[in-house]
C-alpha cells in the first residue's frame, strides 16, 4: 500500500530524532535545543538547534507538517488548480566552526495536493570551505551507490540538476561540490518505491557526513584559513536569500521565519573585489567550483 502523509510525516520526525542523536554524540559538547511551533494558516513543527559546539558552531534539523491554501503566485507558478496543500518534510543546515570541516545542507519533503497532485522532492549537498578531493570523491560515490539502489538513472540526473540548482549565477561558481538534488518526483515508480528512496537518502546523511567531519575535526587551522570561511559563508549566504526555493516558499506561505532562516551562518564576510593569490589553496578551491566534474571517478 502507498504511504499515507501521516506515515510520511511521522519518518521525517524519526529521522530528525536519529541524526541529532548522532550530532550531538559526534560534537560532545552541545545539545540541540528544542522549539515547537504552529502555523497560522494551518499546521506547524518542530525546530532543533545546536549552538557553540565543540565541532559545530551552528546547526539545526527541522520538521515541518504545513496546511491550507497556496498563495495565488505559487498555485499559479505550480500550475495546479486546486489550492489545498498539505506538505512535510525535513531540513538540515549545519555551519561547523572548524574551517576544514564542510557545511552540509539536505532537505526532503512531500506534497499534495488531495485529489489532484502528489510529489517527494529533496537533496543532499556539501559545501566545502577548501575543496578536499578525497572528500568528494567519497561523498558523491555515497550518492550514487545509494541512487543506484532504486534507479540508475538517478545519480547522473539528479547529480547535474544540484550543479544547475546550486550554482550562484552573479559569481558563476557552484555554492560547492553539489551532490544530488530532485523535485516534484512522482514517477516512473509507485509512490511507496519513491518513498523508500527519500529514507535512505535520509539515511545517508550520517553515513557520508561524520567520517568526513571525524577526518578533519581535530587538525589546526590558521587565521587566514578562518578568514576564508568567513568569505565562503558570505557566498552560502547569497545563494539561499537570492536563489533557494525553499527559502522563498517557506516565506510566501507565512511560515517560521526562524525555522526558514536557520540556515544562515552564525558569522561571515565580504571583503570588496577578494581576489585569492595565484597557486594558493584558496585559488584552487575557486577553480574547483564548477558544474559537471565527474567527481565518482576522480582522482584524490
């Protein structure tokens, strides 16, 4: 039998459970806070932060459970006839302190519209303040074995549309290295087969997350190091005011601004016309944000 949106709602609460259960553990220090809260308009959720850790210096993991009418301009940008929606979902930002550590967003989520429409959409991408290969090609093999699980086709399609998606068109360079990303999914398969692949694309998010951070956590780090993650922030900070649709839908239908805007770095920087030296690691950083690398079959 298909999922029905509660057995959908109630996964994305375990989930959010397990993965700050697993945070929490992996920082040692600091514990999420917890915040529930209502929507006017119908429904509501629950945030959870985690603040000034030993590892992480900002974070939160967020569910949401939304309903009631569409705002006229989505209903018309959705192309759908009916306005009654209900959608679920998680979200998760985290900002570590450790320049060396990567940021790591997912977010996946279902909605409907009873009687009409229904679709799971989502992803999961790393940003990276210096591009480790080694780290990459690790990340996007977790991807693509956990793609190739349900569809082969998923990987390459769901690889290329992240590099389209998370790309800052006023700086051409991508937010990072991508990963996977995929909206309004409703076929070819059934829906309960789409809604195993949204788990364990959940399910991923620890497994090609905490050894990237175990690698990396406890090595020293310099001050300009730390001035270039304050620059790389103010680029993660353009792409989702300018560009993310989540953020602006999350807006439009009068949801928690707190919750939407969590995933703002605690700090960053612009410096005027920053322009990092020639052979530096900084400047490889640069030249390693663009779209299509083949990062599966890469070289460390």
């Amino acid at each position: 039998m298909d999922p029905s949106k509660e057995e959908i709602q109630s996964w994305f609460y375990r989930l959010q459970q397990d993965i700050c259960s697993a945070l929490e553990h992996e920082d040692g220090k600091a514990k999420f806070s917890t915040d529930k809260w209502t929507r006017e308009g119908g429904g509501g959720g629950t945030s959870k932060v985690i603040l000034n850790g030993n590892i992480f210096e900002k974070g939160g993991v967020n569910v949401s459970a939304v309903f009631g009418d569409l705002p006229d301009q989505i209903q018309k940008a959705l192309q759908l006839n009916k306005s009654n929606f209900f959608a679920t979902g998680i979200s998760i930002v985290i900002h570590p302190k450790h320049p060396r550590v990567p940021i790591i967003h997912m977010n996946t989520r279902y909605f409907e519209i009873p009687g009409e429409t229904w679709w799971f959409g989502g992803g999961i991408d790393l940003t990276p303040i210096y591009v480790d290969k080694e780290d990459a090609v690790f990340f996007h093999n977790k991807l693509a074995s956990t793609c190739n699980q349900f569809d082969a086709t998923y990987y390459p399609k769901f690889k290329k549309w992240a590099d389209d998606y998370f790309y800052i068109k006023h700086r051409k360079e991508t937010r990072g290295i991508g990963g996977i990303f995929f909206d309004r999914l409703n076929g070819p398969h059934s829906k309960s087969e789409i809604f195993e692949f949204v788990k364990h694309v959940g399910q991923t998010f620890t497994e090609s997350y905490l050894p990237i951070v175990k690698k990396s956590k406890d090595k020293a780090y310099t001050d300009l190091e730390k001035k270039w993650q304050l620059l790389r922030r103010g680029r993660y900070a353009e792409f989702n005011l300018v560009y993310d649709k989540g953020t602006k839908f999350g807006l439009e239908t009068a949801g928690r601004t707190e919750s939407i805007l969590m995933s703002l770095p605690p700090e960053v920087n612009w410096e005027y016309n920053h322009q990092p030296a020639k052979g530096s690691e900084e400047r490889k950083t640069l030249d390693l944000l663009i779209k299509e690398l083949d990062w599966t079959n890469m070289k460390p």
